[in-house]
C-alpha cells in the first residue's frame, strides 16, 4: 500500500482545478475514490462528464500504466480495463504531478454485488472474469493484482469490469504489486513469476472470498488450509474441484479453468439465489446455447394454454353440435 507521508503530498481538496501542462484541459476535482502503491485516484468532473483521474510523484509508474491501458485498448471484445482519455502534467509549486484521465466505472465490487444479490451469482461472474483474462494472457499480460477491490460490475446488464492496472505485468517478470490474501506466494502455493497461473490462483482466491468476505488469517498456510475452507462452506463445495486445481496450478489458461467451471455449473444442482427483495437468479449458463428457467417456464405455460384452449373449443363445438341437432328433430 501507499504511504501515509506519500498520499499527503496528494491531498487534493473537491474543487481543486487541475488544468494540464500540456494539452491545457480543466478538471475539477469532487472527491478521492482511493489510493495505492503508486499514486492517488479522483473522482473529477470534465465537460459535464465523470471522469477519473489518477496522480503520481512517479512519472514512470504512470507511463507504465498508461502503456497497459493502450495495450487493453487494442484487445478486441475487452472490457478489462478503462479506458484512457488524456496522459498530461499538472504544474503547482514549481514542480510537475504527472496524471493521467480514465474512464469513471461506477457500481459496487464484486463482493458488494454478490453478497446483496447472493452467492448463485458467483460462478457466472467468474466466468465473465475468466474470458476477459484469458484475452489479457492472449496479449502478453498478467493482471497481478486481482482482488474483488479492483472488480467492478456495472450494468444492466451485469459485467464484471477491472479497474487498477497498477499491477499489470508482463509475462515472464516478477508481479510488481500484490495483496497477500490473492497471493500464491503467500500461501507458499507458488513463484510471484507473471505468468496465467498467477491469476488464476486469484480468481480462485476471489471465489473464497466470496464465501468469506471478511477474510481470515493464514495459519499454516498450503493447500491443506485452503482447501479445509472450501470444503466447510456450501457456496463452495459445488466447485471445490475447479478451486483446488486453480490453486495448485494445474489450469495452463484462464479458457481451461473457465471450460471446468461451466462443466462443474451444468453438472451441479446450483441453489438459485432467494426472490425476496433485490436478490435477482442469475441466468442458467451452457458451453453451447444458454436457455434460461423462465423461458422454460414459458415454453410450458404456452403449451398448457394451448391445450386448455383446444378443449374449450372441442366443448362449445359439442355444445353447438347438439343444439343443431335439436332443432332438426
């Protein structure tokens, strides 16, 4: 995490105008959404637009994320990161703050959304999370630094969107920013080498936390701990294979273990998420042509209708029938 002494150079009161050095663009400042190992992150207004922007004493720390989130940009389909919209300096009291301006994602994290819709929406997140990471890889990166913080599901419709590219490495170095809880190496289950394994074990991570969102602390460590938590919990133990092997590195790609988690899905009864107040089912999820429940149901009540109109009409056809036949005898 960042440091006290290092934030305070970047306490930005709401209001503040930030007009950069280069391109001379206006940004006002309205509040801080948070901070990190390499700068702070404010929420700011341009235009009439939400925007967010994100300081650094570090000029290199902010042209290496600003070299990630141009590499996302070029992943077709990709919905990892923000989008950038203006890299510039911001000149006060002789010195240069470097920024850069990015999209504003707004929506809870992913534990928020789960933990108030319900645990079935889990594994569907995941997935949607599994396919843009395995895009990611495709390209050359690893996120490193995935945590349900730095997951942000937006919709209607629901999509997991990543925010937080601080840690993006490239494949083959060492992962420049982590937090313990998501890290193999932590967990004394893996190297801190940037490589899809990395994440994967995360994401495994993730689903845990999703089960047990105030966390806990290692003890022991190695996949005994982790697994004795998996096993005790019911959110979990549908996927308990798929967790496991994520955590031990067997997945070569995040398409592997998304393949084994629609498999684990399709052959598990998954408990639907309770209708009572604003926990909504998420919708049933196939390797092939998805068909929700309600269209099923639908289907159904379409084909009882059918039938219940068929046998009205045979009944006044009888009735009619007769009635003629009364009046001819």
């Amino acid at each position: 995490m960042m440091n006290h002494s290092m934030k305070s150079q970047f306490n930005v009161r709401s209001g503040t105008v930030i007009e950069g050095k280069w391109h001379n663009n206006r940004y006002v400042i309205l509040n801080e959404l948070g901070y990190g190992a390499n700068g702070v992150v404010y929420l700011s207004k341009f235009n009439h637009q939400q925007v967010a922007i994100k300081m650094s004493d570090n000029g290199m720390s902010i042209t290496s994320e600003v070299n990630v989130l141009k590499s996302f940009a070029k992943v077709q389909g990709s919905a990892l990161g923000p989008s950038l919209l203006d890299v510039d300096d911001w000149a006060i009291n002789g010195r240069n703050i470097s920024f850069y301006v990015m999209e504003y994602i707004h929506g809870p994290d992913l534990l928020s959304f789960i933990q108030q819709k319900g645990p079935s929406w889990t594994a569907v997140l995941i997935l949607q999370l599994l396919n843009d990471l395995a895009n990611l890889h495709d390209s050359g990166w690893v996120f490193g630094d995935l945590k349900p913080e730095n997951l942000i599901v937006t919709g209607p419709p629901s999509k997991v969107r990543c925010i937080d590219v601080g840690g993006t490495t490239m494949q083959g170095r060492a992962i420049k920013e982590f937090t313990e809880f998501y890290d193999r190496g932590y967990w004394n289950l893996g190297t801190r080498k940037a490589e899809p394994g990395y994440d994967l074990f995360a994401a495994a991570m993730i689903m845990i936390n999703t089960a047990y969102p105030n966390r806990f602390t290692k003890k022991t460590g190695g996949i005994a701990e982790l697994k004795e938590k998996v096993q005790t919990s019911k959110e979990l133990i549908q996927y308990e294979e798929v967790i496991l092997n994520a955590l031990m590195g067997k997945y070569l790609s995040a398409k592997e273990m998304r393949h084994a988690l629609l498999e684990s899905m399709n052959s598990s009864d998954i408990p639907r998420a309770s209708s009572r107040g604003n926990r909504r089912s998420p919708p049933t999820v196939s390797a092939g042509s998805t068909v929700t429940r309600t269209q099923q149901n639908v289907r159904k009540r379409k084909s009882g209708g059918f039938f219940e109109t068929a046998c009205i009409v045979a009944v006044i056809s009888c009735l009619y029938f007769l009635y003629i036949y009364g009046q001819l005898i």
